[in-house]
C-alpha cells in the first residue's frame, strides 16, 4: 500500500517565560518540517537539518511514536510507512523541538487516517503525550497560550502577539536532556516562593494580553525552577543581567534551558544581542542566537507527492 505524503510545519515554542512553569508558553518562527506516508511495508525514517544526528531513526523517534498513536486510537491498520523529517529545532534547547515532534507526528497521522481526530482531540492526546501542555498548545494553536491540563482534557486561552515584539533566544551548543533539569527541582517550595510565583504568573499574563510590556521585567521573575536550574547553566544570571541593562522587556530560561529567552522591541534587539553575546563569548561558550517573533497560525498541514 502506497499513499501521497502529508506535509506538515511546526514551529518551536517557549515555555514558562519565567514564572509560568508548564502552562505558559508562546510559539515561534522556527520550523520543523515532517512529511508522512503509507509504504508497502516496514518503518523507513529519514532525518535532515538541526542536530540531525541527535534523532532517532527507529521505533524510538518522538515522531513515529505520537503517529502510532494516532493510528492506535482511530484504528487505522497500515502494514509499512515511511517519514522524513526535516529539524528546524535545536534538540534539547528548551525550545520545543519534543513538542514540534509530537505536534507534527499526530497532524500527519490524523491526515493520513482520514482527519477523524478533532483539533481538541489532538491537544489532548498531545498533552497526555507530553505531561503538560505549556508547548504543545502553542506548537499547534499558535501564538501565546496559558494553559490548564488535568491529566485528560486541556484548557486555554491563546493571544495573538504582534510581530514587533522580538523574542531573542541564546542557544548554547550543548545538549539538557528535560529530564535532567526536571531532576534538579525540588520536591517541596517555600510557600513564600509559591506566592510570589503565582503574583509573577497572574501579573505576566495580564500584561502580554494588555501590551503592558514595561511590567514584564517584574512578571517573567521566578522563584520555582530558574534558580535551581541555573546550576546546570552557570551562565544564566549574568546573561540576564545584561539583557535587561541592553533594554530587554524580559529575559528568562527558555523552557528547562539552557537556552536564554530575551522579551525585547525591535530597536532594542541589536544591543541586546550585543551585550549578552559578550557572557557567552567571555566564557568560551559556543552559542546561537535566533532572532524571532511569535508565530500565530501554528501548525500548518498541506499534500504532497510521495517519492521512493
């Protein structure tokens, strides 16, 4: 059995942006690219671009176990199929490349096995998936995305952001394994350090819906997971020191890191990326910079002709 390939465009995210650990994440102008189709037989996976290496091209790749699935739940029997992916993102960046995956996985399996998932169905399974919703909301929905998921359904509420606002990311060469900077967390918190987290939260979101970006330096504070993790990445604090002293709305952990996420207007950006460019260079640290905006259409699916 052969098919037409499904194409489907999946753009990276942020998430937390500070305070709002695993609800709050925005999606981003950074693209993975997976193409999908039904072969005669076996599993054939092909990989190109970022960290291309880092990907699995057996059962284990992020991509072919989120189509599996989709196929599971909508009962759609296939004996061979074949995927190419083309990494726009970072593996192990804290920019979402595992959403971006898991996204594109379920889109094109939903595509080839007749579209019968619906667009909640999706998140769903894709939030069960990931843990949390906090990037793969944004992955599919676009746009920034707070988030609620109770371990079966998922709330949100998205808010097209305005392609002015430059989100900056600092990407060191080096691999965090998510796993690893969820280990370093404590079990417990402080109650204080709850409270502040949760005026930090409520403040961050009222003020991205509002456009009020002059309290987003107060609002992407954290005291939940940034100063725990900043042992795996040494070089955190003083990236934000400069950030915010070059004239950076924000800047925060991207995800669980290690890259560094500046909030910033567009005629900020060269001296933000000056100044922080300095940490890593003053450092020996090889690194990254992406110059982004929010990408608000999200996930994108289109046709196109099977070759092999």
């Amino acid at each position: 059995m052969e098919s037409d390939m499904v194409k489907v465009k999946v753009p990276a995210s942020s998430a937390n942006l500070g305070p709002g650990f695993d609800s709050i994440g925005v999606a981003l102008n950074l693209y993975t690219e997976i193409s999908m189709g039904f072969i005669e037989e076996g599993l054939l996976i092909e990989v190109s671009g970022e960290d291309y290496k880092e990907i699995e091209t057996t059962e284990n790749n992020l991509v072919y176990k989120a189509a599996k699935k989709v196929f599971e739940k909508t009962e759609t029997q296939y004996e061979g199929l074949k995927i190419e992916i083309k990494n726009g993102i970072p593996i192990g960046s804290g920019l979402g490349s595992s959403a971006a995956a898991i996204i594109g996985g379920m889109l094109a399996a939903n595509e080839l096995a007749g579209g019968i998932l619906t667009h909640k169905e999706i998140l769903d399974l894709a939030a069960s998936m990931e843990g949390h919703a906090d990037n793969v909301a944004p992955a599919l929905n676009g746009g920034l995305n707070v988030t609620v998921f109770d371990g079966n359904t998922t709330y949100y509420v998205k808010k097209e952001l305005e392609e002015e606002l430059k989100f900056i990311a600092f990407t060191p060469k080096k691999l965090l394994k998510t796993e690893i900077a969820r280990n370093i967390l404590p079990q417990k918190i402080d109650f204080k350090d709850a409270v502040f987290n949760t005026g930090r939260s409520s403040l961050l979101t009222a003020a991205l819906f509002s456009g009020r970006y002059d309290l987003l330096k107060i609002a992407s504070q954290d005291m939940l997971h940034q100063k725990y993790r900043s042992k795996l990445i040494p070089e955190m604090y003083a990236c934000f020191e400069k950030a915010l002293e070059a004239g950076a709305y924000s800047v925060f952990l991207s995800g669980a890191g290690p890259t560094i996420m500046a909030i910033c207007p567009e005629e900020k950006v060269k001296r933000v990326v000056y100044e922080v460019s300095k940490v890593y260079i003053d450092r020996g640290i090889d690194y990254r910079v992406y110059k982004l905006h929010c990408e608000n259409n999200g996930a994108q699916v289109l046709k196109a002709s099977l070759s092999i």
